[in-house]
C-alpha cells in the first residue's frame, strides 16, 4: 500500500521481545531532559515547590519559554506572570506542570512541524487538549488533568512522525485520499498503531496510570455506565474532529452536536459554548503556538 524506507527497516528486522523498543520506536530522539526530571518531580504526591522552581530555572532558555507561554492566548491567565516563583505560586503546580509538558512536547515534535501535514497533528493535539479542558469543567473534573491527558492521548503519533517524517506524511496523504482507517494504515507500515506506540511510551514515562489508559484506549467504546478520563478524552478527540481539526479529512464528518450528546447529561446542562465561537477560540489559541 504505502512504499517507504519503513518498509525496508520492517524487513530486515524481527520483532523484538516485550521488554526492547518495538522497532518503529527504536532510537526515537529523546524528550527533553528538563521536561523528563520535571515531570519525575512533579509525579510524586507532595513535590518541593522551590526545588521545581529551581529545577526549571537550571534551564534558562526553557525557562524562559515556559513564562512566554505561560502569558500567551494558549492558557487564557487572566493576569500576567512575571517569574517562574510567580508562576508556581499564582498558577499552582498542576498549571505548571501542563505548561511544562506542552512546551516539552511541543519542543520534542519541532523538527517535523515544517511538514504541513505533521504541524496539523500537532494541531489536533493541542485541540483536544484545550477541549477537554473545557469539558473536564462541565464534567466536575480536574481541568489540568484533563488538559495533560489531552494533549498526550497521541504522544504515540507524534514519536511515530518525529521517528519518520515523510512517511508518516505520506501515511495521511494516502489515509485521507482512499479513506483508510488511521489504526489499521498504522499497524500495516508500522506493525503498531499509535495508542500501542504510544503505551509502550508511557509505561517508561513517569505518568499515573490513568494516563497511560487515556493514550492506550482514547479511542475505545465505553465499557460500561461510569464516565472517567478515558471517557471525557475520547469526547474531546471526537469534538476536534468535528470543529475541523481533524489530522485527515472524513469521507462523513462528525457532526459536533452529535459529539456534544456523549456528554453525561448532567454535564450538557453546566455546557455554555456555541460551535463556531468555540471553533474560532480553539484556532486563536493554538495559532498562538508560532
């Protein structure tokens, strides 16, 4: 189906046991050695506030990233923050640490972002990142949670284009022309989809548990009544495809008012957005990226 240079590294290795990088993942670019330690501190139940704050500042360029961003559309703080001390305190470290993530991830996908089609997935990423975090409100849950889970509910994807641009490239171009399935398209050059990639990335990240769910099953039904993370994510995916995020465009597009009904119903009653301000919030805040 899809003729690239993938094909011939799939060829001349086997599958390698569990507990080795499945060879798609072999030798992926590292992710930002502040934004792994950060992350390692910020997992533990009752992190040193000084010691993050030190921590970011050892980096002076990422710090300085990070307060840019922190006073960009992207997060909508009402006032602006001066010093990362500031920022710690004012933002608490749940904001902290989804500020930190996205500047990390963003920093770790930079290189293939030249591709239009990669930047689009990147894109999406942060889409369904700011809609759960808006949803995860009208669902009484933690909207920093949300956010976090959001914009990591496709790391898998994004080492996969980062590993191999054009062929990734070549995978949505070829996706999106002969309406293929993503997953399947995947598995075939790949020999995993990107919610397996992206598993088998979290189990060596320093994530909770219920993270690594949302990026291994964000695309799964429901299994029963109850409404968790993994629920609220899969919603906010389907809503950025339906606000016209989608990383490759759908022979039947989801309709958003349809997507919306997935909501709990007492969540629909506290929902207070209309499409196409909500569509047009979405696009400022991710252009805000650069």
């Amino acid at each position: 189906m899809i003729d690239t240079e993938v094909r011939k590294s799939q060829r001349s290795q086997r599958k390698p046991p569990t507990n080795t990088a499945p060879w798609a993942l072999d030798k992926l670019p590292p992710f930002p050695l502040v934004a792994s330690r950060l992350m390692q501190l910020l997992a533990k139940e009752d992190p040193d506030i000084s010691e993050v704050g030190r921590m970011i500042a050892a980096e002076p360029v990422f710090a300085t990233r990070v307060l840019q961003m922190a006073n960009s559309p992207l997060f909508a703080l009402t006032a602006q923050v001066k010093t990362l001390s500031h920022a710690i305190v004012v933002l608490g470290l749940a904001r902290v640490k989804s500020i930190t993530v996205t500047r990390a991830l963003g920093d770790f996908v930079a290189p293939a972002l030249s591709v239009r089609s990669l930047r689009i997935c990147w894109q999406n990423s942060l889409a369904g990142a700011l809609l759960a975090e808006k949803l995860a409100r009208a669902c009484k849950m933690d909207a920093d949670v949300a956010y976090v889970a959001g914009l990591l509910r496709d790391i898998g994807r994004l080492a996969l284009l980062v590993k191999y641009p054009e062929s990734y490239a070549n995978l949505l171009a070829v996706s999106g022309e002969h309406a293929f399935d993503l997953l399947s398209t995947e598995r075939e050059l790949f020999d995993l989809d990107h919610c397996q990639a992206g598993e088998w990335l979290m189990g060596r990240m320093p994530f909770p548990p219920e993270l690594a769910e949302v990026v291994a099953h964000h695309h799964d039904l429901p299994k029963d009544s109850s409404f968790r993370l993994v629920d609220l994510i899969r919603i906010a995916d389907r809503m950025a495809d339906a606000l016209g995020f989608a990383v490759v465009k759908q022979a039947d597009p989801l309709q958003f008012g349809e997507v919306l009904g997935e909501l709990p119903e007492a969540a629909l009653a506290r929902v207070h957005f209309e499409e196409e301000n909500l569509r047009a919030e979405i696009d400022m805040r991710i252009q805000t990226w650069g």
